[in-house]
C-alpha cells in the first residue's frame, strides 16, 4: 500500500505497520481501487487474425508435445491481462484447436462448462454421457459442467474448432475440478444422435423427460438450423444495436445455453450500421462468414473469417457491414451478470450515437 | 341432501331443515360425495368419428344461422357430461370448424386460452396481435389468453380444423371474458410471419426480447417440423405407455404452449402395443394421420384419419399400432394439474401390464 | 339446447337432432353461455351470522351421527350454488367445525389443499406427518395435500374452528383422493413444534433443509404474531381497496401457503372506508375480532366476531370500519388464476370510487 | 511461461516466442495450472483476534484522516492474497467497521452488495431508499445493490460493526460502480421502520405488494428474533457439520438475502463436536457470543466473542463447543456457486469423520 500521508507522519506510519501485522487494510486509503467509481476492465479490444493464427495453427501439428490428455490448443491471451492469467476476457478462455485425423482426447470431465464452434472440417465427434454427436462446419456444441465427454477426429482432414469455456471465472471462484476417466466405466453409449433426436427440433420435447443437466440436454445445434433462424429473423427485425442477433437457447428453459455463458449468432448485414452501446459482462467474437467492422471503444477492428476478438466489458461497442454481410458467432458472460444482479447497460449518448473513431486495429 | 337417518328421527331432521335454512350442509351426511376417495368424472371415453362427421360438417355450411361473430364450429359434447355442461372433458372444450372459401372472423380476444389443428385444406390464417399467420395442413396454432386475433380462410376450398379451448375450466372457474373489437383499433399489422421468424427455430431467439404473453411467443409450429421431430425421436427413444410421443414447447420457457393446456403429437407405430397407466387429468385426441387403436377402461376404440376421441381424467387407457402406424395429436389439462399439485399417475399394476378387454366401442 | 329458429325450421331442427344424436353441439347456438363475456358466477354475495350459527353447531355436538372418520363439520352452502354443488364458492368450501373435549379425528390424508382457523377454544391440535401442532385462538393452521394428519380436542372445553378446503375445486378437475390410514404406519412421530422450530421466525430457516411438500413447511402461523404483524404495518402503509391487508406466506417461496388457497388477514380500521374494486377469483371471509361493513355488490354487510361472509368472483367489494376497528381473516382461490393467467382486476371508476348502495342484508 | 522442453528445443522456442507476439499460449503447457484438478484457494484459513482488533479499531479513531465519504474501516486481507488483492477471500470483502458519536457517512449508492452486523453499541442508523434502521448489538442489516443508502451513529457511544461485501467478486467481475450522491434528491423519506413495518414478520406480507429489489425487501434482522429462531430450532434439530445453523432469508423469495452472499447464523451448543465437510465457497465467521473452536484444513482455531476467521473454499472444517456455547455470525458466497452451477460438497470420509489435528493457531 502507497500512501503519501503515512510517510510524512510517523505515527500514522506505525499504526499502518501495526494493520498490516495483523493482516488488516484502512478502506480509507484503497477505497478507489478497491471499489472503483465504473469497470475498469485489464482486458483490452484485441483481434487475432485468421491470417496469422493459420500458420500457427498448422505449425502446433508439428511442435506440440503432448502428454496424456493433452490437445493442441492455442489460446487467446488477452494483451491486457497479467503473465498467469491466462485467459481472453476476466472470465473468458478462447482458443483455436486443431485436431489431425485419427486423433482423439480421452475422456475426461471438468467443472468449467465448455463450448466449441467447428471453423473448418467435417466428421469431428464430441461424446457426452454417451451421446456421440458428429460435428461439420459452422456446428456449434455444448458441454454443460461435470458431465464425462472426449474428442477426436475420425475424418481425413485436420479439423479447426473454436473453444470457449468459463475457466477463468470457474479458477477465479476456486472451483475448479478436472478428471480423466482412469480406469472408470464410460456412461453407457446412446443411439448416434441421441440428444438431437430428443430435442433437435427445439419446440417439441419429449414428453415424458425432465432434464436435469446444468446446462442445455441439446448438445449439438447445426449450422443449417443456425442460418435459416438467422435469414427467418432478418427479414422481419433486428436490434439497433447488434443487427440481426439471436441467442442459443436451453431447450428445456428456453435461457442460455450454460449457466455462465450465453452464445449468439449475428448477422451484419451489408450496408447497416449499427448504434454503439456497452454493458457489463465480456465477450469473445468469432467471423464465421464474410467480413465487417466492428469500433470498440473508439478504435475500429476490421475482421474477415476466421478471425476472433474480444470486446472488453462495459466497452462502447458497434458493428458495420462493409462490403458484404458478415456473420458473427460469440460467447458472452452475461448470464453472469444476471445471475448475479450485476447486468448493467448504457446506450451511447452522444451525437448520433457513434462513436468518436480514434484508431484504426492494424 | 337425502338422508334415510333424518327420515327416521324427526329431531334430527328438523335440526337438518333449520341447517338448510341458513345455508348450511352436515359434512358428515355429503362426506362420501364431496371428497370422493378416488376421481369420479362425469366425462366417459368417447369417439367421434369422421366418417359421421364430415356430413355434418358439410351440413353445417348450408345449415348454420350465423350471427356476427360466429362460426361453423360443431363442438364435442361429453355423453357423460350434463345438458348445459357443454364439454368434451371437464375442462376442455374440442371441436371440428369449418371455414368456407372468402368467410372470416371478426376480430376478438376471450380469456380463454386456444389451439386449433388443421384438419383439411390450405390459406387459412389467424392473425395474433398483428402477426397474420398461414396455416396449412397439420400445423398447430396457439392463441394465448386474451390476445386480439381473427381468421379466415383466403383459400378456393374449404378449411376443416379442431379447436381446443379451455372454456369449460374457465366458465367454471368464474373468469370467462370476451370482446369483440367493435370500434377499437387493431394492434399494428406485423410482416408476415413475424412470430415464426422470431421464435420458430425453437432453440434460437432475438437476443433483445423478453417475451411476456400469458402462452408460447410462437404462434404456429408447422407439420413439416413437427413430423421430422417424430422420427428423429422414434430412432433413439420412445415411451412405454405412449410410444414416441413429444410435447410441443414455448421457446421461452420450455414448458407447455399455455398455462391450462399441453399439446401432444404422438407416433403409434405399426405392431408397438403400450403400456396401460392412468392420472388425473383429461384429454382429446385427434387422429392426424394413420390408423390404429386405444384401450380405455377396457373398451377399445379403433381409430382413423379424422376421428376424435376423449380420455377422461384418471382412466386406464393404452395404445397399439394396427396395420400401420398412427399419429395422434392431443390436448390436455395437464398444466393446471401440475400448477395446482394436483398430478397424480399410476401405472396398470395387474397382469402384464394391459387392461383386460371389455368391449368395442361401435 | 332450446333454439327458436330450430323450431321453426323443420330441416334446422333435424340437422340439429342428428347433431345431437351424434354428441355434437353447434356452437353458434351457445356461445354466449359458453364463453360469457364477462364472468357470471353462481356464487352470490352472502353472510352467515354467529348468533345463528352458534346454536346450530352445539345442537350438532348433540345430534350429528358421525362414522368413522367423520366430524361435526356445517358448510357454508351459497344460496346461489345448485343442490349438489356443496360450496361456498366455485372453488372453496368454508366451514364451522366443532370438536369435543376428547374427540379425535382418525388419520387420514387428501388431495384437497386445507387451512383452519381456531375461532373458539384452546389446546386443539392438528398432527401433520408426525408434528403435532397445538392449536390457540387465532391460529391459523395449514395442511398441504396428500399429507398424513390427524386432529382432536384434548382441552377440556369444546373447540370450534373454520375449515376452508379447496375441495369444489378439486372435485371438479376430476382429482379427489382421500384415504383413512387403515393398517398402515404413521409418519414417525416428530418433536413437538418441529416445524415451527424450523420455520417459524419467518426469515431464518435451516441451512441444511430444501422442503418439498406441496404447500408451506410451516404448518402453524400463531395469533401474536399475526396480529404483531398487522400493527406494524398499520404503521406504516395500508391499501386503498383493503386497508391494512397481509397474505401469509410460505417461508421457504415467498408465495401463498398453497398453491391453490392464498390467506389474509385484514384490519380494518375504525373510521377507514376503502375504495371498491374487483377481480377474478373468490373468497370466503371470516369475522375475527371486532366488526365492520362491507358492500359488496351494492349490497351492504354488517358483521361481527365469529360471522362468515362470501365475496363472489368479479363482484365489486368496499370495506368499512364502524364504531370500532375489525379484524377479517380470509381464504381467496387467487393462485389459481394467478398460476392459470386468468386474474384479472378492475377499479371501480364511477363517482368517488365507492358503489351505490342498494340494499342492507339482513 | 516456463518450459524446460522448449529450453532445450530451440525450434519449440521459437515458436512459443511466435505464439506469444501474437497473443496466444499454448494449453498444453499450462493445463494443470489453468484448471487444476481441484481448488487451490489462495485464501488461507486465518483468524483475527477481538483483543488485537479492538486497540487498532480505537486508534483509527484518532489517526484514520478521512475524506469525503471515507469511514474508518479495517478490512481483513487474508495472508494468502497478493498485494493489491485486498479481500478476506476471492468473493469477499470483511471488515470492521468504528463510527464515532456524530459521525456520519453521506448517501451513496454502489454495485456491490452489503450486509453489515453491530459487534458494539446501539443507536446506530442505516438509511435504505429512505428507510431509516435503527440497529442495535446484534441486529443484521442487508444493503441490496445500487441503492441510495447513508449510515451514521446518532448516539453518545462509539459503534463497531462488521461489514461484509463482494467487493472482491465485483471487481474483478468488472462490475463495479460506485456513486456519490451529489446534487441529487434522496429517495423520498419513509415512516421509520418501513421495511420492517412490511416484512419482519417473515410469514406475512403486505398483500399488494411485489418488492424488485435485488436483495430482501426486509433490510434489519433484530438480534432478538434471530437467537429465538436458533433457540427453537435448537429444540428439534440440527446439522451433523455445522450444529444449529440457519440461513436468513429474503421474505419475498425464502431465498438468502442477496444474490450473490448468504448470510448464516450458528449456535455451537456445549459439548458439541461436528463432523467435517468441504465445499466450494468461501466464508467469512464472526464470534457473536460465547467461545468455541473451529479446526479447519487441520489447523486448530479458538475463537471468542469479537473474533473473526476465514474458512476458504474446499477448506476441511468442523466445529466444537469448548467449555460453553458459542454464536457465530457468516456470510457466504454459496448463492454465487448455487446461480453458477459450481456448488460442490463433501464429507470427510476417514476415521470417525474428523480431521487429524496438525496443528494451533497462535
């Protein structure tokens, strides 16, 4: 603790020295820090390139050596955040993963909930409780909390997913649990596409189920489903704020998907351009389709497929379509917030609701 | 109130008529009565058939005096249930509606919560607070509670739907209110198919709304969808005492389309012979495609294309595939059940878990 | 079905007989009596008065022949109920019950929802899974459905309480249980005040306990705290239409004490006159201490300690206090429109907010 | 990040030197770190003593040099934290808190939630949206977030109370906003005692009434109701870890008394020994009355009247009375762990189900 007071008097000085013996603080001299006046957020606007994140992608195929149980994933490290606070937002870690054909994790559970978007390749396979769901392009999968689940690649191609996952919040709160199977039994196998065919249709249900999962019983949601929803809502609304933009819903609740992070789906369309607004809670964007440009506290991040960034909480925020449309899949800590009675948000008040461009990302 | 006791001691019966004069009653006289030890409904497994239907239904479009605001609606009325109680079950209210080429409902909202199922034809619509919704064969339409809405049909040919409503549970329960629009203004008109593009991919919504109708936000679930959620769930599961049956679902909530009323879509396929079980509430089928039977209390009831038919609450009733299979679309009370903590269900627990035969219904 | 233009028209009328033959009603004949256009009940305002009553319920201790199982139980019957309908209201049956000193009743549960009010007598006690609850002037006690319990009288004085059950209800949805314990086992017996103990401060509860019944944990809400509770808000806030009105709550939601009965009780101050209003859903009220007016459908009630009254659905209803203050205890069905969608509540607008009124009951 | 292979492999390093320019890490080097197989709190069980505590609290009284605003508040900060992580444990913020004759705090409003508990004195005030508290020894006290609230001693003696916030969750949330009241008008002033005159009975509530805030509506627990709560309870239960505990409750919920902290009382009865359990989630205990002891990760803790002590997430710990009984006071972060799907327990499953004692906390 720094304080300009207790150098100049001595007296104060030692009392401070006492406090600090016995393990106390005076609020009056950290209050500031302690409690700031709005979010002052380490994470930083950051874009990581397609362009740049391939070669690297590819390189990992050669270089990493892995134990048991491990992948080969690399994560975002927010250029904000401090060496061992590996993450992407305060509660966020994303990352590119690259599985080559024949690979596969072993199974494995964790109390971080877990998502992953399919970037390139097909036939790529995720098993939760059972259920072997196989993924293609643009598929979007969930692993609710605690639940037993491994990976792998059983087409010819290497595949390239995106994982978003809680790790930093679940760490941060001391609750983090990991395990690898070991010599436990595997839940009993499923039909192929068991979780789809109970409620892949999204309003229907089966009608004699109650799930009981932290997290949706639907685990795989399907690019196609994905882009007809997105194509049925742009031709009838779309917020001023995001464009066209749906969120991933829990069948079985009709919320997020996960208790602690919500996905949406977003398209910008071309031409629009969208008002600036910032709230509480961080996310992390991945370009799934097309291109578009997004300023984010005043400095403008252009963005094409593939690329990620992240937009910091309670950071201005507004989108563009620019030549073409561009769509966008993102994770958001926002259920957080709710949960938590923390969600706060503020529309852009100035002007015409841009705003101010100070920087282009380069 | 009979009481061969008081017949016998005429102190006793004079004390009875000084009760009776001020609007009093001895439980200990009405006990067995008034809280029957198990359920004692008045309404008794019925079938209504459609091959006796369609003439009647046809009759009706010559036939039928129709003052403003009615419609040629020729509603189910229970056997069991008394003059003046006009019911299918206790609570449900289920009917056959034909709708001539050019006819249209005035513009109303009731209280009541509805559904309707097409039947037969194509270009009706219902138009639900300014959202004009087209309803082909075998889409399902729900009309929350006190909603302003009308329909008719665009179409060259004539429309036969059901209706399901839960008029006789809210007449009973004192809160039965309509209106029609007279001179008031009609909620603004909405793009065509504004509810389907918000909510019909079930398990994506706009991420800005928070839907607050007393019912689903999604007003129609059209057959295409519903029927591909029928075979995908009829390849990995399937319930004993119904088969491959699904609830359709508010994609705000999960739970039932209405706070009175669930609807139930439901595959008997060919040689599957379910389970019997009962419990407390009703309901209405209609057989929307296929043939095939159900036992209740005993007696079977063989059905076809068309035919309604009603289980009452607390019957012993099962299902079996025919020659092909049958799909069954249903209403129930089941939501005010569950909301009142009054679900209760049993399993048939004699023999082989099938009723004995009693009769054919004919 | 009663139609003139049926009678006079010869086709008409057969088209309706085949109609009927085959169990079918034309809706255009009926709808208004179907689906009114605003509720119609058959409950009619109405008061019974303690000076009456009190003779006829100890004439009962003399005179009622009871079976096993029964009870010295007068149910309030509305003059506006049919015979057979045994009811207070659409939905609650209210009653007087009188237990002698060292009668009991044998145990048994049902899926009717009850409450009860000591008006006379101390040292009664209601045993509910295995708590037994001493019962004193002005408690109010509640037994949530298909719970184990018994009650009995062993002061050595009479006791005379209300009864108010959901029972109209529940009969009507077709869901009546009842059971006498026959050779089964109790419920282990628990300490005495177990459930208070747990759950009476009201807003503390045992940290390690998630209850599960059907309705509050609490069975027992004592005299003194109630009318602690009523001072203190007294004190501070009152309602226009109800003066100072509290709904006991179940501790461990919040909520009503069942999910089909709310309870309140109500002071209405000396010289107060509050405003009329109305709303789906009725109530039987109970005098507890002092008296007061109410008007209730222009029909003006007076009444004193011990008289019950019925405010029918959707009648308009002011309250009054006289010379003194009163206080009313009261059992309302609103959590059944409320869990329904169907309440619905209207300020009387004419004048000054109060009715005509037309007449005094007498 | 450090790697001993990628020390020996120059090409690994050259490429972990690529990945971290662009701001990626690879997981498979910092798995076990980024999420352990279980929790490692930071937070380390630690004890503050009321005979150390009381002479600094005295002397903040003379040399705290305070500003606008600032109080004299002693924050505990666990021994494990690092500097600049100024908390109890990861979630909570504990302190005790000295205001003088005459002192008061001006309105202010912040994102963070609050409780506070009076160790010492009476006559102290909370202001809540205009409802002024009067808070006595004992009394508990719930400051919900984001509203406009003042504190201040208006008696003739010092006041020492406990605060507990989640100061630390919020902050590093990036949720944290903070408001000086300024030019703006207070809430308007309410009858004194308003929020208890409403809910402090627990079991009633004004009948009109829907309370919204993000916390209980009831803001003052009086230490008088709570010991008669444990007292009751005492009499019929308690928990085989913690003895008589209880959690206060939001009257309007029977949920804990704000989102994201619950708050505990608990008699440890003489002679009592618990068995010991884990969970996720940290605590903060304050000694209330009495003295007992508490071992936790082993670790032997004495405690008396004034005393606080931390019990970390996933901590061991068990309790026992020493020569008599002790109360403890705690507030707990398990709502954040119950809202976030991370809430895990265990019992101690060696021996007799008590920890081997390692050690004595001097």
């Amino acid at each position: 603790m720094t304080d300009e007071r207790a150098a100049a008097d001595p007296e104060l000085k030692k009392f401070y020295k006492k406090m600090e013996t016995h393990h106390l603080a005076p609020l009056w001299e950290i209050m500031g820090r302690l409690a700031p006046v709005k979010p002052t957020p380490r994470a930083r606007p950051h874009l990581w390139r397609w362009k740049d994140m391939l070669p690297l992608i590819e390189e990992s195929g050669e270089r990493a050596l892995l134990g048991d149980g491990d992948r080969r994933v690399l994560g975002l490290i927010n250029p904000g955040m401090d060496e061992g606070k590996w993450a992407a937002t305060e509660t966020l870690w994303a990352a590119y993963q690259y599985i080559l054909p024949g690979e596969k994790a072993p199974p494995h559970r964790h109390s971080a909930a877990a998502i992953r978007f399919i970037i390139e390749g097909s036939g790529a396979y995720t098993t939760i409780e059972g259920d072997r769901c196989i993924l293609d392009k643009g598929d979007f999968v969930v692993t609710p909390p605690w639940v037993w689940h491994d990976h792998g690649n059983d087409s010819d191609a290497p595949i390239i997913w995106m994982d978003g996952l809680d790790i930093p919040l679940v760490r941060d709160l001391d609750a983090s649990f990991f395990e690898l199977l070991g010599d436990r039994a595997l839940p009993p196998e499923k039909p192929l596409g068991d979780s789809e065919g109970r409620y892949a249709s999204g309003h229907l249900r089966p009608a004699w189920e109650e799930p009981d999962l932290s997290g949706s019983p639907l685990f795989v949601y399907k690019w196609a489903r994905t882009e007809e929803a997105l194509r049925r809502l742009a031709a009838v609304d779309a917020s001023p704020f995001d464009d066209v933009v749906m969120e991933f819903t829990n069948p079985a609740t009709g919320g997020p998907v996960l208790a602690t992070i919500s996905c949406r789906v977003q398209l910008i369309r071309s031409g629009v351009r969208t008002l600036a607004h910032r709230h509480t809670g961080g996310a992390v964007y991945l370009a799934v389709e097309g291109s578009g440009t997004s300023v984010i506290e005043g400095m403008r991040f252009d963005w094409e497929r593939g690329d990620m960034f992240v937009v910091p909480p309670w950071a201005w925020h507004e989108h563009a379509g620019a030549g073409g449309e561009g769509i966008l899949f993102s994770i958001h800590d926002s259920p957080v917030m709710q949960s938590l009675s923390l969600y706060m948000e503020e529309a852009y008040g100035e002007g015409d609701g841009h705003q101010e461009m100070t920087g282009i990302f380069a």
